[in-house]
C-alpha cells in the first residue's frame, strides 16, 4: 500500500512538472477557465443539464406567472373599489318593522331632502352628500328603444361616486332648482339608442318626458356583482321626484367621507343624526340602512392577496425540486469526476479552487434555468392576460426576486456537491475506477 500511494505521489509531480503548473499557480483561480470548464462539463451531458436547467425554468416562470396573475387579479378588486366611490357611505331608505313586516327601499317615506341638508351640514366627516331618487324606465330616441335605469341626483353625485365625462357638461345646480329635463347617459344607453352618433345636444324621451342629452360618461364596466354600470340616465332628482316618480321623499342619500380611515364612523354618526331626527325610540329599529359595501370589496382584495401568497409558496415548491435536481446531477458528476479532482489536487489545486469550479457549474445551471424562466413567466403571464382579458403588469420586483432565487438555489443545492468534491482525498480519488 504504502509503495502504491508512492508511485501515486510521483505520478501527480511529474504531471505537476510536465504541464508546468506549480502547486502555487494552480492554486490561484482564473475565472475564465472556470467558466470555460464549466460549459466543457455541463455540455458533456446535454440531456441531463437541460433536464436540470428544465425544473429551474418551470419553478421560475410559475412564480412569476403566480404573481403577475395575483396583481391582476387584485388590481380589478381595486378598481371595483374606486369604482365604488370617494369613501362612499351609502344610506338607504328602508329597513324598519312595520306590524312584523320589514318596509323596502321604495316603501319608505321618511328619509327627505331635509335628512341630506342635516347630514352635511351636522356631521363634519361627511364632506360632499347627494340625494338619490331612482327607478326603472324606458327610453326613446327615434326608432331605438332601450329599458335602463335612472337616478336622480345632484351635481355631488358625480364625484362622490367618480363619475367622469366623456364629451359635454354635467347638470348645474341651477337645473336641479328649476327641476330642468336635462340627463347625462351611460356608454351601455348611448350605443343602443345612438350607435356611432354624438348624443350631446340630442333629446330623449324618459317614459313621457322629453330630456335633454347634454353629457355622456366615461365607462366604468362591470360592478363586483355582475351588473352593468353603464345602463343608467343620469339626471336631477328634482326633475325624477316631480316629472317621473311623483314623490317628494328619497330612495337614498349618497355621501362621501372626509377620509377611507373614518367611514364606518361617519356612517355611524349619520344614523344617531338619522334616528334622532326621525324619532325613533331606543327599542325601535331603524328605518333606513347604512351599508358598507367597501367591506366587501376590501374582503375579496385581502383575499384575493392571502390567495396569491398562497400560490407563490406553492409554485415555489417546484424551484425546491428543481434545486433538488441541480444538487443530485452535481452528486452524480462529482463521482464520475472522481479521478479528474484527484489529478487537480494532486498537481497543487486548492479546496476552495475545486469548490469553485463545481459550485460555478451549478450556479451556471440555476441561472440559465432562471434566464429561461423570466422569459417563459413573462410570455405565460401575456398570455393569460389575452385569454382572460385582463391588463397583466409584470412586477419588476418579481422579476427581480426570481432571478436572485435562481442563483440562491444554484448557490444552496451546489454546495454541499462542491464541498463533498473539494474534501476528496487526492490518493483515494486517483485509485478511483
């Protein structure tokens, strides 16, 4: 034994010697020649690195994929939660016993003009308030009929529930005084009674009133239950109390809070005022409604997020398997390598040399992995969007994020390969077959 390790050690001198490296320039490390012996060892085997480079792409692109669809996803939430209003508080008329039966929104008399005056002008979190007064109806113009809704309103309206306009004017208070036959119509009733013609400046027929076209709003889609918020007629409620509905009471007053933080707590404030003024005693229940239905939205948008977290640590799992992949192929080329590191170590390589270079070989996998996967999570990303139809954002952050995981892993599943190949004795590793 002790002849064999002999003539071992005189072998690795005179391969020492022959190619001209001492043992203090083998130990230097040149960067180049790690790289270029890294492509050498990883191409050598071509269908076991794509197969590894494969499982880093999948695991990449899934998360990104993951979290451009989740931001999308909680993107429409929050659109629908602007759409909504300007820290809307909605209150309804409605709500109260009556001989055990419980009275509607159009039943309910007792919520009037005065209940608005009082609410704005008592209640300093509420900035901005409108009445509502709305019905079904059925429009005219021409040949062209359309069944829509409308609601009357005042010029608050607009902004308390972020209304904007297209071409035209919205309604002056002025025409709300006189009860003018003005209205301000949805995209959804501007393409069914006017196709392509400009409505500004065209009159209707709301049942048997002749109205005024004199705006068309900006379009809004959807609403988070499914109901088209463009089918509607905009116009003063004067006008809808007396010429349409014939009442001189509300179906709801609309308002908007100072702030997000203190809606609950003007809602709050707004039913003491409300209960006070209608002279409810303490045992009886209210006779209108104060709903939140940003509660709702805000619910589905912290879902939506708890969701897409959830997703992330599940696609997540396939980077795990992937560097799983990266650390057996590495276990396995250190044992086909076995004589190859004890030649290098033998002629003056150092521990942190040989580390490098199969530590090196694994980050290379887990980057083109990476690479690959950026690319196919942002092209799967465009793609879903298309096919469901929704505005994808890629997040750079993500990007970012998964490109520094795919060297994180390449780093972490390549260790322990590269430190199990550094620690190989040069004797044991030359004897190797």
């Amino acid at each position: 034994m002790q002849l064999h390790d002999a003539m071992v050690r005189s072998w690795c001198n005179f391969i020492a010697e022959f190619s001209g490296i001492s043992k203090k320039r083998a130990g230097i490390v040149n960067y180049e020649a790690l790289l270029r012996s890294a492509l050498v060892a990883l191409l050598r085997n071509k269908m076991r690195s794509i197969l590894t480079v494969l499982g880093i792409t999948i695991g990449i692109a899934a998360v990104i994929c993951v979290v451009a669809i989740g931001n999308a996803g909680q993107a429409r939430v929050q659109q629908q939660l602007n759409n909504l209003g300007d820290n809307f508080v909605w209150i309804e008329a409605g709500g109260r016993a009556v001989n055990g039966v419980r009275t509607g929104t159009h039943d309910t008399k007792t919520l009037v003009m005065a209940d608005a005056i009082a609410i704005k002008n008592q209640i300093s979190l509420i900035k901005s308030v409108s009445p509502n007064v709305d019905d079904p109806v059925q429009v005219i113009y021409g040949n062209q009929n359309w069944h829509t809704s409308y609601r009357g309103v005042s010029p608050e309206y607009f902004d308390i529930k972020r209304w904007y306009v297209d071409q035209g004017a919205i309604f002056s208070q002025d025409d709300v005084d006189r009860a003018a036959d003005v209205c301000v119509i949805g995209k959804t009733v501007r393409e069914q009674l006017f196709g392509v013609e400009n409505p500004v400046g065209k009159v209707i027929r709301v049942n048997n009133l002749p109205c005024k076209v004199v705006a068309y709003l900006h379009p809004k889609g959807l609403s988070l239950s499914g109901q088209d918020q463009d089918d509607t007629i905009i116009l003063p409620y004067t006008t809808a109390q007396k010429k349409l509905k014939g009442i001189t009471w509300l179906d709801d007053i609309l308002c908007s809070a100072v702030s997000q933080d203190v809606v609950k707590m003007a809602g709050q404030e707004a039913t003491a005022l409300l209960r006070d003024r209608h002279h409810l005693r303490p045992e009886q229940e209210d006779d209108f409604n104060v709903r939140n239905p940003e509660d709702i939205i805000q619910a589905q948008l912290d879902a939506s997020k708890t969701l897409t977290i959830l997703l992330i640590a599940i696609a997540s799992v396939s980077l795990i398997v992937g560097g799983i992949g990266i650390m057996n192929v590495m276990l396995v080329s250190v044992t086909e390598r076995t004589r190859e590191i004890g030649v290098r170590v033998a002629i003056g390589a150092t521990e942190a040399a040989i580390q490098l270079q199969f530590l090196g070989e694994s980050i290379m996998l887990s980057l083109v992995g990476g690479v690959a996967g950026v690319l196919v999570g942002v092209f799967g990303s465009y793609l879903v969007g298309q096919t469901l139809g929704w505005p994808i954002e890629m997040s750079l952050e993500a990007v970012l994020v998964a490109a520094m995981f795919s060297v994180a892993v390449g780093v972490f599943f390549g260790y322990y390969p590269a430190r199990k190949a550094s620690r190989l004795d040069p004797i044991e590793a030359l004897r190797y077959e």
